[in-house]
DNA sequence: CGGCCGATCCACT
DNA sequence: GTGGATCGGCCGA
C-alpha cells in the first residue's frame, strides 16, 4: 500500500494537488467494510482570499477551523441539509486550503457501495456529484478532522497516471455568490483511462 | 433566539 | 427540466 504522504497535501499550491489527486484512490474504512473508488473530479478552494471558501476573509468558526489544520485532515460540512461533502485540507496550519472531491469511480466494496446506496445494479452505481461520492464511501459530518494518515479514511497512489492532455479545467460549480473568484478554472476532471 | 440559505440529489413529468 | 426534501451554520436582533 502506498499512502499518500504529509509532503504531498502540505504543499502550497493548492490548485496542483487538485490537479495531482485526480487518477488517487480514495478509501474509507468505517463501520461496514472497506470502499474505495479513483478521485475523477476535484475543485480547488484557495483560503481566504479565495471568496468561494468558507474561509474567505479569514472567516473562523467551529465549523471550518478544521480548514485551518495541518494539511492532509478530512473537512466534512453538510450542504442542503442533506449532503455530507468531503474536502481534504491542504498546505500548513493556519493555511485554510482545501480540495473538494466531487466524483469518483468505485472500484472495492461494490457489494457494500450498492446496499449504502439502496440500488442492485451494478451500471446504475454512480460516483458523480459529491453528495454520491459520501454515500458511497459512507462519510459523514461528523468525520471532519480526521486524519488521512488513519485507519478510517486514506489515500493511495497506485500508479494511474492522468496525462495532463486529459485533464479538463472548468469553473467550480455552485459559487455564483463568489463574484468574480466564481469564473476561476478551478474544477478539474477526466473522463477516459 | 429566529430566520434564511446553501460547494445537492432524486423522483417525477 | 423541475420542484421538493430537509437541517446545521451563520448573522443580525
């Protein structure tokens, strides 16, 4: 197993780790098996001069301190009431950086992804939107702080590559409210192997 | 302490 | 293509 390194989440450009997560495996171990799926879309959120953050203005509240930790921590929010989003923090403390998962492609624990997700057929699985990426892996809330470098939620490096060609650049979804910040080509995805 | 709103998804038409 | 579900966080009083 190759566990992603503090050294890969701490680093300050917070637009290339989104770009280098794309084609990692994200795992999650909590309470009824191991899941995992290949990260196949991300967005960047730059702190807080970045208005589409929870963290512009250097905003600190209970909620997102966590943003604000050593990177390479969970920073789950609950958005619409219903949807657990998963980010994970990047860059150094008090650096309030963070990468937003917003698709995966589910590869262990079909069996365990399709009973969380109530459906029976396999092609009918669907790891895109960032609210099905958490109820996929069966993230929650309640897990924003934890450690990547635990037993609950990691990452891997298996080897996928994404050639950069591959990689589409988009504006983030959902920041309307962010002014000018909300046309910044900060989604990135790719659809081929 | 009350009210509004959000980095959404799904079932339905 | 659209509206309903559904609730914690934040802000202003």
């Amino acid at each position: 197993m190759n566990k992603l390194s503090k050294s890969f989440y701490q680093r300050d450009n917070v637009v290339q780790i989104a770009k280098d997560l794309l084609g990692k495996y994200l795992f999650t171990n909590l309470g009824d098996g191991i899941t995992s799926g290949i990260i196949t879309e991300t967005e960047a959120y730059c702190g807080i001069t970045d208005k589409a953050s929870h963290a512009y203005g250097n905003l600190r509240t209970a909620r997102t301190e966590i943003m604000y930790m050593d990177g390479g921590v969970a920073y789950v929010y609950l958005c619409y009431g219903i949807h657990s989003l998963f980010n994970i923090v990047t860059n150094k403390i008090d650096i309030p950086h963070a990468v937003l998962i917003r698709g995966i492609k589910p590869v262990d624990g079909i069996e365990i992804m399709l009973k969380r997700s109530k459906k029976t057929d396999i092609s009918k699985l669907n790891g895109i939107g960032p609210g099905n990426v958490s109820k996929l892996l069966n993230i929650h809330f309640s897990q924003s702080g934890e450690s990547l470098f635990d037993n609950k939620i990691w990452l891997e490096d298996r080897g996928l590559k994404i050639p950069p060609f591959k990689i589409i650049a988009a504006p983030r979804v959902g920041v309307d409210y962010a002014d000018e910040d909300a046309f910044l080509p900060y989604r990135f995805r790719f659809t081929e192997f």
